[in-house]
C-alpha cells in the first residue's frame, strides 16, 4: 500500500495500492469530475438523503470515486457500472481494480488497487461508550486486552480495534454482521495484525492517526 498525493490522478503504473485523504473544507482536485459524471440512480439517492452533510458527503464520495476508477481504467466516468453487493458493498464488474471509500467529519478515506481492499476512518466521539460497544461487538480475547489498558487508553484502543475490524469487513464483503467472527490487534502501542477472519483469505492491516482522535485503517489480501 501507498498513500498517494491526491493532488494527482491515481494510475495502476505502480502495480501497489493507492490511498488517500481528502477533506471535506478541501477544493477537489482538478482531475475530479462535476457531478454530472454520476449514474441516475447515484443522483437519485443523493437527492434522497435529506441530512445536508450527508448529502454533500455522498455527493463528493461518489464524484471522486467515478473520478478515480476513470483514470485507473482509462474510461470515461460516466461509463463506469458501479453496483452495490447484497452486503452494500460498492463494486464494479471489471477484473483486477477494487476499491473502497470512507467517511467521517471532516475527511473521506478512499482506496483503490489490483486486489481486494478495505479502508476505514473514524473520529472519536467522547458520548461514545466503548466499553458498552467493546462487550457488544468484540470478541472475548480483544476485551481482555481492552480492559487491562488503563481507562485513559481505552478510547484509543476501541477507535484502532473498531477502524481495524471495519476495514477488514469491508475488504472481504461480509459487513458488521461479521464483527464477531474476526479479531484483530487492538492494542495502539503495537503493529495492527488480524489473528482471525471470516474465510480462507490471508488478510494485511495498516493503521494510524490522521490527527489526535481520528483514526484510519486499511485492509488489503497478502
């Protein structure tokens, strides 16, 4: 994996995969299409969400996303069949490109490759109980790790295990509905690992912070 200058249009040239942030307060870079490059039914759904960060946020997404998968396939955006998996999961029919996008406040995630990837990014929010969350969605292992970190540690703990969890998900395709059938290292001091997952896939995790309380994670097939 490699973070890429959004600046410029992401290409296959490297053979790797690419990610990178944007911001929302961000002008988008001039090799973004405007939104007339979108599906029907992508501006359908888009002036169905009637939340106006939502709205902007899906608007955005979907621009860059087209943008994107245009240039790595040397397409034309609005040619570009991107559909949705029984799971929600956005995918195209063409062999060897795969992709993946996040939001949060502030900041979409975006990923794309020749091999199957997650991305994920999350702000910390202080109403959040993770501890509630980390008994509900995490497996009993991560819980014995969580809960012997001081409580001043926790929250960054659950944001690195709940980013990790979710990048991995979405690189396989099951969603959430598998939370509790992967584990992952959650431990902020340590190197992100996946010790089990859903299937018979090999799975890398990297993570970090874009700043302090908004975590990201990638997920992509060793």
């Amino acid at each position: 994996m490699r973070w890429h200058d959004s600046t410029t249009a992401p290409t296959p040239d490297s053979g790797e995969a690419l990610v990178w942030l944007i911001r929302d307060a961000e002008t988008l870079p001039t090799w973004v299409c405007d939104i007339g490059c979108l599906s029907e039914y992508e501006q359908t759904r888009a002036a169905n969400i009637r939340h106006p960060l939502a709205h902007a946020q899906f608007l955005r997404g979907r621009i860059v996303l087209r943008s994107a998968l245009a240039h790595w396939l040397k397409r034309a955006p609005a040619e570009i069949a991107i559909r949705l998996t029984t799971d929600g999961k956005p995918v195209i029919e063409d062999i060897g490109v795969h992709f993946n996008m996040s939001h949060t406040a502030g900041f979409a995630l975006f990923g794309i490759g020749p091999r199957p990837l997650g991305v994920d990014v999350e702000t910390a929010d202080p109403k959040r109980d993770c501890d509630g969350l980390m008994r509900r969605y995490f497996l009993p292992a991560e819980q014995d790790l969580y809960f012997r970190l001081p409580p001043t540690r926790r929250p960054e703990a659950f944001l690195r295990g709940w980013t990790c969890k979710e990048a991995l998900l979405k690189a396989i395709g099951s969603g959430v509905r598998d939370l509790q059938n992967c584990r992952v290292n959650l431990n902020p001091d340590e190197p992100p690992a996946v010790f089990e997952s859903p299937g018979t896939g090999s799975w890398i995790l990297e993570a970090g912070v874009v700043e302090p309380g908004i975590a990201w994670a990638v997920a992509k097939a060793a």
